[in-house]
C-alpha cells in the first residue's frame, strides 16, 4: 500500500510540474485544439451572436475578421505574457467609470468565472479545458474591441441621437488594428491609454470626475435650507452649512471661521467663486438660483461630467492649432493658437425653438456691410403676417425684393406682390434688408460655408450681451466685439490696416475678402468642462440636449444587460 501510495504520489507530482511546465510555454497541440474551439465557436454562431458559457454575445464583424485573420489562434493564452495582459485588460474593464463609461456589455462576471475555471483546471492536457479558454478568449476580445470603440469615438452616434442639430465628423477608429497592435506589442494599456482623447481638457475633465466620486463617497454635500436671501454682513445659522457645502466642493479653503453664522469675508468670496463656474451673476448674494445650484446633488453633477467626457469623444482628435470654438451652452467664444486663449467674448445663440447645430468648419472669408437675406421660416412666421398688417413696413425697415430669376436683377415692387396669397415657398424673390444700422447682421458676417446656413456675425442689439442665458438668435451666433474679431483675423494682411477695417465696417454697400489663412471653426455643446486656470465650470442645459443624451445612454445599459441572455431562455424553455 505505502508502495502504491508513493507512486500515486510521483504522478501526482508530475502532472503539476508539467501543468507548471504548460502554463508557461502550453505545447503546440495544446495552442491548436484552443484555435479549433475558436473556429468551431465562431463558425456555429449565427451572423449577429455567438453563444459562449452561458451567455449570447452580441458579435462583432471586427472580432470574426480578427481571428479569421490570425487563423483563429488564441489571443490572451498561449504566450508568456498572455495572462499578464489580460489581467491588466480587466483592470481598465473594471475601471471603466473613469472616463465616465458604463461596463454592461463586457460580461465581466462570465469572464471571472471563466479564468477561474481555467486557472482551477491548469493547461496540462488532461487538466485542460479547451473549450473554456476558447470562450474566456472571445470574450476578452469582445471586451477589448467594445472598450475600445467607447473609449475613442463614444457610446452613442450624436448624428442619429440630434438628428438635424448635430453633425459630427466621427474619429474613424480601426479596433482590429488596436487589437493586433496590443497583442503584438504586449501593451494592453498603452494602446487603450493612446485610443482616449488625448487633449488636456478631457483629462483634466476625468480628474475633476474621479474627485467628486470621491465627495460621493464619503455622502456627498450638505443640502442648504431655504430661506431668506443670503447678504454680505448679515447672520444666518445656515451660513455655517454653506461654509461646509462650499469647502466640500473646493470653493472655500476651510470650512470652520471665529463667527460661522457671519456671511462675510471668505464665504461671500467663495459664493462668488462658485457662482462665476456655475455661470450665475457674481453678486455674492445667495438667492433663489444660486440656492438651486447649491443643492444640485454631486450625482447629478457627477453625470453632467460623464455626458460631457462622452461629447469630447465625438470630436475631432485635432482641433486644429489655430481655431475659434464657440460654446453653445456657455453662451461664449474662444480664439486659441497654440493652446492658448488669445481671445474671448460673450455670444448669442439660437433660441429653443430654433437651435444653433454643432458642426465643425472653415471659415475662409468676411463680408462687411452685409444684406440680410430673411430665412424662409422667418420670413413665413414674422415677416408676412408684418407686411399685410403694415404695406409702409418694407420701405420703413430697409427691405427689397430681389427675384430669383428673369433678365433684371432689379428690385421688385411691393405693389407687384399679392400679398394676401404669399407665402415663403411661393414667393417670387429674396426678401433682404439693405445695410446699415438697422441691419441684424450688424457691420461684418464670420463666413465657413455650409449648408446649414450658419455663421458668425455683428449685431446691433448690444443689450443682449448683457444677459446671463443668451438665447435670442434664429441660430446663427452673434459676436459681441465682431470688429475685434475682424481685426484679428486679417492682421495678417497688411493693406487692412486700421483705417481700412473701419471704412470697410460702415460702407453702404458689401464688400467680400478672403482670408489668407483661413481658421477651424467648431461650434460646440459641454455643460461641463474644465477652463484654462484648471477650475471645474457647470452650465445649464438651455437645449435639453443633455437629458436626452443621458436617457439614450440609459437605454443602451439596459439593453446591454438584456444581451446578456441565459441559454434557457435563447433557446426556449418549455413550461411542465
């Protein structure tokens, strides 16, 4: 017995130095019974979904080409560093709230079961499961390319989900080649490192995310009770709360004082300083919309950051190193060369009803003195019911009628006109006001071609620079200091000297000229962003645009747990 015990003990021993010996360097018959198992897997799978452990997976073309082009050999086993790889691939997996992304859809508790069934049998031939390392091998695949694919270019097509308001140039993102590169190179997590954004204001975006997941973690700030508004010097036990809100969001360096009821000193500075990145009047006093700022939980402003890490993933890598960027829900535009802000100014956008898109393009030249030709909505909804209620409106706002076609360009005579039977799409001309100061446009028009319509210009109506939310426009954007902005774009060309530029600016009649550098132009929508001087600003959302990205990306959770279906159910299971 003690003989046959001794032996029972050798084999056993054997057979762990040689799992030892496979699991480092698995044998070459041990390599292609796992590539069979992936064939056989992949060639059983329908054309959308393949059925690995107990799960369906939806199947992307992108993985199908990659092992076909690899003739189906295992991706995470085989190599020395293979387990390595895929333990530092679940690791950004696992981390995928960083970048303010969801996991659902990885199958990362089919995927721990599985290493841990493969890691309990050992790779030697009679411990080996084959099959199990085919499926844990797909699925990591599967996992990287869709990690991958969010990570660089987003979880959803703004296109589809902003039909008509949004046209964005999507990064094109090649996941196979990305695969490849990380198992050839060994480098799982520079190659996903390289797929993100790379520009300072996502990272520093990311960062300001993880510190408020921190606040969330420790219960979050201290709701503020309602109550009087809130004035320098006077006293207010709830003062002492807003000490502690306030110092929780970093808006003020100590959260004790002598007199904590006392609203003076340090606490009305740090209002200011969170009123001015919340985009509210920096007067210092908490009222009604400051308190409603206050008392946004750090949930909500936690999600408003990952809706807008998802916006900075849908636009284009390079910006270019000259560019003007025009915040839509900052009501703002930046000129920035190098990096570097060299010029900002309030703006006006469309109103809700007729919204400002978000697009990118070039602008290649201005047009001072401009006519302003009336949109046909406009011209529909205002200007007719205008002109029947009024025949002397025409002449008396600085309109004509310029015909589509025929011989003479001359102006048609409002007397020609039925005015009872006119409508925008019947209409026998351009409806456009002359220039001048009466002349929305104001004295010079920002042209990037486009079939939208959409461009920068001047306005007459200075007052409206001075609200707070600056929705007035019919969508273009309206540029408070627009010979500024002239100024510079043509100082690059010195006939435009300073006399030339004015005379230009209040000439009766237009005149075009071509940029000699033309400049990027992108008009964009982040209601949370991280500025210049590294300090976290939130804006309210004037389009809705954020609550319909936050539902559809909802949506696409669940429907990623739902893809997650049991065997039992894709294939029916019949009731006693």
């Amino acid at each position: 017995m003690k003989l046959v015990a001794s032996r029972l003990i050798v084999a056993g021993l054997f057979v762990l130095m040689m799992a030892a010996v496979v699991r480092a360097a698995p044998s070459e018959p041990v390599v292609r019974l796992v590539a069979d198992q992936i064939e056989d897997l992949l060639g059983r799978a329908t054309q959308e979904q393949v059925f690995l452990g107990d799960a369906w997976l939806p199947l992307f073309d992108q993985v199908r080409q990659f092992y076909q082009e690899r003739d189906f050999a295992a991706v995470w086993f085989g190599e020395s560093h293979s387990a390595e790889q895929a333990s530092v691939l679940m690791q950004f997996l696992r981390a995928a709230e960083e970048d303010g992304l969801h996991s659902q859809g990885y199958h990362l508790g089919l995927i721990e079961q599985l290493r841990s069934q493969v890691d309990d049998y050992g790779y030697h031939e009679v411990l080996f499961d084959s099959l199990a390392v085919a499926q844990l091998d797909l699925l990591l695949s599967h996992a990287f390319v869709l990690h991958a694919s969010r990570l660089s270019v987003g979880q959803v097509d703004p296109n589809e989900l902003y039909a008509g308001e949004w046209r964005a140039r999507l990064r094109r993102t090649d996941v196979v080649a990305a695969l490849n590169m990380a198992v050839q190179s060994g480098d799982v997590a520079g190659v996903l490192h390289d797929l993100a954004p790379a520009g300072s204001e996502y990272l520093h975006l990311r960062e300001e995310l993880q510190r408020y997941r921190l606040i969330q973690r420790v219960g979050g700030w201290p709701r503020v009770p309602e109550g009087e508004i809130l004035r320098r010097g006077g006293t207010d036990p709830r003062v002492a709360v807003l000490r502690q809100r306030l110092w929780m969001s970093g808006d003020l360096v100590a959260p004790d004082a002598e007199y904590p009821q006392l609203y003076q000193g340090d606490i009305v500075a740090a209002v200011v300083r969170f009123q001015r990145r919340h985009g509210l009047s920096p007067d210092g006093a908490v009222g009604p919309k400051t308190l409603a700022e206050l008392n946004r939980s750090v949930e909500e402003r936690i999600r408003q950051m990952e809706l807008n890490l998802e916006r900075r993933r849908w636009l284009p890598e390079d910006l270019g190193s000259r560019h003007i960027i025009v915040n839509i829900a900052d009501f703002s535009l930046q000129v920035v060369e190098q990096g570097r802000v060299v010029m900002h100014m309030p703006v006006v956008v469309g109103t809700t009803r007729r919204k400002t898109p978000v697009f990118s393009g070039r602008m290649t030249y201005l047009e001072f003195a401009p006519y302003w030709g009336v949109p046909p909505t406009i011209l529909q909804q205002d200007k007719l019911p205008r002109i029947r209620a009024d025949r002397g409106y025409l002449d008396a706002n600085h309109y004509e009628i310029i015909p589509w076609r025929g011989p003479s360009r001359d102006p048609i005579h409002p007397s020609e006109i039925d005015w009872q039977r006119a409508t925008a799409r019947t209409f026998p001309g351009l409806l456009r006001q002359r220039p001048g100061p009466w002349n929305p446009l104001g004295q010079v028009k920002f042209m990037f071609p486009n079939d939208l319509d959409i461009y920068l210009h001047d306005s007459p109506d200075r007052h409206l620079f001075n609200r707070r939310e600056r929705t007035f426009s019919s969508g273009c954007i309206r540029v408070e200091r627009a010979a500024d902005l002239a100024q510079y774009l043509l100082e690059d060309q010195p006939a435009w000297d300073c006399d030339r530029l004015h005379r230009a600016l209040n000439a009766s009649e237009p005149k075009q000229v071509t940029l000699r550098r033309p400049i990027a132009v992108h008009l964009v929508y982040f209601t949370a962003w991280v500025d210049n001087h590294g300090v976290v600003q939130f804006r309210s959302d004037p389009y809705q645009r954020d609550n319909v990205l936050a539902v559809a990306l909802d949506q696409q959770r669940n429907l990623s747990v739902q893809t997650a279906s049991f065997k039992h159910t894709a294939e029916g299971d019949v009731g006693n």
